[in-house]
C-alpha cells in the first residue's frame, strides 16, 4: 500500500486517546508519520477508525497491520517474561510489536517508532526499566520515542540529533488522565473513550475462558475471537455451546458458523442463537437445546421446540425438550465466578 512513500516516523497506534495525542504532538514538528494499528483476537470490540478526523491528512497515513500467526500465538502461550495478573504477557506482546514496527520502518525509510506509552501508567510494561528492556530486546534501543513522557526518560537518539525537539515534548506520568485531558482540548480532540484498561487479556473473565479452552486444546485464532461472544458451556462429551446474549451477538454467531458448526434457535418463540463445537450427537444436541431454551421465551413452558441445522445438511430438524432451569445451564456454563 505504502511501496515507495517514505515516512520520518511508524507509530504504534491503538486508537486510544494516548496514542492520537503522541501523534499530533509530533506531526506538529513536521514530522510525516505511518500510523500502524496492530488487530488481533485480543483488542477489545470491533476496530473503528473512530479518530481519523483527528489526524492531519497531509503529516499522517494510517494502516492497519494484522500480526496474526502461530509465532503471535506462541508468545501467549509461553512468555519469556510472564503474564500480568491475568493472561497477558504485555512484555513479551509489546517487544512483538516493537520488532513489527522496526520492520516497517525499514520498509518506509523511518528513523524510529512512536508510541503513546507514559512511564508507570501499566504496573507491567511501562515503567521504565521495561520500557528500556523492551527497546533493547527490539533492537531499538535509542530510537522509540514517547512524546507524552519523554522528559521522564533518558533523551532517544531521536532527540540528540535534534530529529525531534525534546523541549515540545511532555513529561506525564502515572495512572491520571488529567494531563491528556488538557492536551486533548488544546489539540482540539473533543470525542476520545474512557480508558479501556488493556486487551482482553487483562480481562479476568476472558482469560477464565481462555485458559479454560487452553486445558481443552481448543485455542486457535478462531477460537480466540469466539471468545469475546455469548455465554460458554462445556459440554460433557468435551464439546461446547455458546449462545448469543443479543441481537448483534446472535448475528455474529451465525456468522461465524459459517457452514461449519450446528446452530440451535427455539423455533418457535424469540430467542438466541446458539452454535455447537463438537459432534452433533443426540446428547450434545439435547443438551444444547436446553440451554438455549433457558434463555428463550420458552424458558417457563413445560416443554419447548428448538430447531437446529447441522453442516452438510439442507433440512431443518427439530427437537423437543424440556427447558433447562438455571441449576442445569450453570452446570455447564464457563464462568470465573463458578
């Protein structure tokens, strides 16, 4: 996309407010800047190119960049350097990226990489001797440069050889926000989200379900995604069920069914969708209709009918069951607070 064009800087880009900020400030010192946004499993929601309007056409392209691959899986897996409270190796993830970034650099005639790290803004990876470790294992040492915290650390080469003006650039540290907030109003950046505290695998209940299909040999990037949708029930042959918890959800599940996997719906009264991961036994399937019935308008009737389609099979079956009560469905369902 970019073959040819040149650019002085490659930043790290999340989307979040740090990293808009980091940008303007150093697009402002006319400096031209490829925004990289890495998109994996992990982010939280759907990527939205929500602060576009924010950055300045002519200083600043952005791409996006998808580091999906078994070496990606690898480093969730086995970490050099650990996991945070949760699943999240943010160390081993951030040099990842980091080495990402150099490469692109490379690519586009850059002199470093831009990020909107603050020092001790993450209790993991960013205070700053992991800041340090993280350049020296991307063999970037001296070239990161980090606008909004800068003047906390020791001046980049980026800074010394006067690429970049270390007087223009910032020295916020620490969880508060108050700092951006300012800069924010003074870069005329009016829409930005509320910190979202991490990836998903900070999340403790995502890792719960992560670590529970780690136990079950089910992760792979599919799985991952599938993750972030509906509630989960482990089924006692091994399989799983999820079913949606709303409309968007329910449509995702299809989706990702694709002509793949079983899906459930009540046939004949509002409710979700459900997929089956596993065999489409007697068993698993009258199972699975149960509990997709507890969340259904069935929910109170004596018995219920739920339709279900299975891969490689044009005609709809149904099946009768009685729907589960809640004692049955949290029997099965993947939850932390089990």
């Amino acid at each position: 996309m970019y073959l040819g064009e040149r650019f002085d800087l490659v930043a790290l880009y999340s989307g979040g407010l740090d990293s808009v900020l980091a940008v303007k400030v150093i697009a402002q010192q006319g400096k031209k800047i490829l925004a990289v946004k890495f998109k994996h499993p992990f982010n939280r929601g759907v990527w939205e190119n929500k602060f576009r309007e924010y950055l300045d056409d002519e200083m600043c392209s952005l791409v996006w960049e998808i580091p999906i691959g078994p070496e990606f899986m690898e480093i969730i897996m086995h970490p050099r350097y650990g996991y945070g409270r949760n699943y999240n190796p943010c160390i081993d993830c951030k040099i990842f990226m980091y080495r990402k970034a150099a490469w692109i650099a490379q690519q586009v005639g850059a002199q470093g990489i831009l990020t909107g790290e603050v020092v001790g803004q993450r209790p993991m990876s960013q205070t700053k001797d992991t800041l340090a470790l993280m350049e020296r294992e991307s063999f970037l040492k001296g070239l990161v440069l980090r606008p909004l915290t800068a003047k906390n650390l020791p001046p980049t080469t980026l800074e010394e050889s006067g690429f970049v003006d270390r007087n223009s650039l910032y020295d916020f540290s620490g969880r508060g926000r108050v700092p951006q907030f300012v800069l924010a109003e003074k870069f005329g950046v009016t829409r930005y989200s509320a910190p979202a505290g991490g990836c998903l695998l900070t999340d403790p209940g995502y890792s719960y379900r992560l670590n529970e299909a780690i136990g079950h040999g089910s992760l792979n990037i599919r799985g991952a995604q599938l993750l972030k949708l509906g509630r989960h029930f482990r089924l006692p042959s091994g399989g799983k069920v999820v079913v949606g918890r709303f409309d968007e959800e329910n449509a995702q599940l299809l989706d990702f069914a694709g002509n793949r996997y079983p899906v459930l719906e009540d046939a004949y009264k509002a409710g979700p969708a459900a997929i089956l991961l596993g065999e489409p036994t007697s068993s698993n399937l009258k199972t699975s209709a149960r509990i997709v019935t507890r969340y259904s308008k069935s929910q109170q009737d004596p018995e219920a009918t739920v339709k279900y389609r299975i891969p490689g099979d044009e005609n709809e079956k149904l099946i009768a069951v009685t729907p589960g009560s809640e004692e049955f469905v949290r029997k099965f369902m993947i939850a932390a607070d089990d």
